[in-house]
C-alpha cells in the first residue's frame, strides 16, 4: 500500500517526524535496578536443589502440566513408557484417598515370544491399591501412589535435572 492512498473513503497517512512513536524501552529507566530482580537468584536455587537432593541424581525434575509447580526434584524415568516417572520424594502433591483404585491382573498371558509374563504393562504385580495424586496447586492429576508410596507419575512436565 502506497502512503496517502486511498483505501475506501478513508486516507492512510504515515507518521510524520513531528509524530515521535514511543516504545515501552524508552519509558524504562535502566539506570536504576528493578526492584525484584537478584543476579545471584540462579546460583541460589541451584545449592537449594543440590542441599535437597543430598547429592543423589535424577533423570527429570517433574512439573504439573497446567501450572507449572514443581511436584518432584528427584525422578527415575520407567525402563519402557518414557513418558512416566516414579519417586519417593514428593512436594505439592495431594493423595486422594477418596479415589481408590484396586489393580487386579488376569491370568498371565503369553508375551510375544511365548514366554509368560506375570507383571502387567503397567509395571504393577498382583493386587495393589493405588491412590489418585493430583497437584496441590491446581488439583490436575499427575498420577497414582501405590501401597509401597512409591509415586507413579504419567500427567508431569520433565525437565532435564
């Protein structure tokens, strides 16, 4: 479109050097330091993580998926669904004990080699109650808590540890 065209009945005008357009970063005072900003707040949060941790490692820090809070520093990521995790050590989690669900497997079924597998593709072994584990911030589920509470994660964002 070419300036001072014609669009309809109305005239498109360019700005002239007597408009000056002001951005947001010319209204910013840089001189001064913003008021919550630390340069050291990265290098904090690292020694807090590690004191937390107590030098173990982890294949994935565990987030909830709809508001972000950090469920689990400490995460070992499942042999063969490598969308889910299990843990021990847990925060902003809430266990549901209203949400019981009992786990029982049918008679073991041959796999494809013929061979008989007594564990189902859950990973779970016989009868187990499990408990529903939801976000403590938001109330999203994120996975299941067994009778050993041993957390079982499939509704998390991992990030790498």
């Amino acid at each position: 479109m070419e300036v001072g065209s014609n669009k309809g009945d109305s005239m498109v005008e360019s700005p002239t050097h007597s408009q000056q357009t002001i951005s947001d970063d010319d209204e910013i005072d840089y001189s001064v330091k913003p008021e919550f900003y630390d340069p050291d707040l990265d290098d904090k949060d690292e020694v807090w993580v590690q004191k937390r941790r107590k030098g173990r490692s982890s294949d994935a820090v565990l987030s909830c998926p709809a508001c972000f809070t950090t469920l689990c520093l400490e995460s070992q990521r499942h042999e063969k669904y490598v969308t889910q995790y299990r843990a021990v050590f847990v925060m902003n989690c809430k266990v549901n004990s209203d949400q019981v669900f009992a786990e029982k497997h049918p008679k073991p079924r041959k796999g494809k080699r013929g061979r008989t597998s007594g564990e189902s593709e859950s990973g779970f072994s016989g009868s187990e109650t499990l408990h529903e584990v939801s976000c403590s911030a938001c109330s999203t589920e994120v996975g299941i808590i067994d009778q050993d509470e041993v957390y079982h994660f499939f509704n998390v964002l991992p990030s790498e540890s």
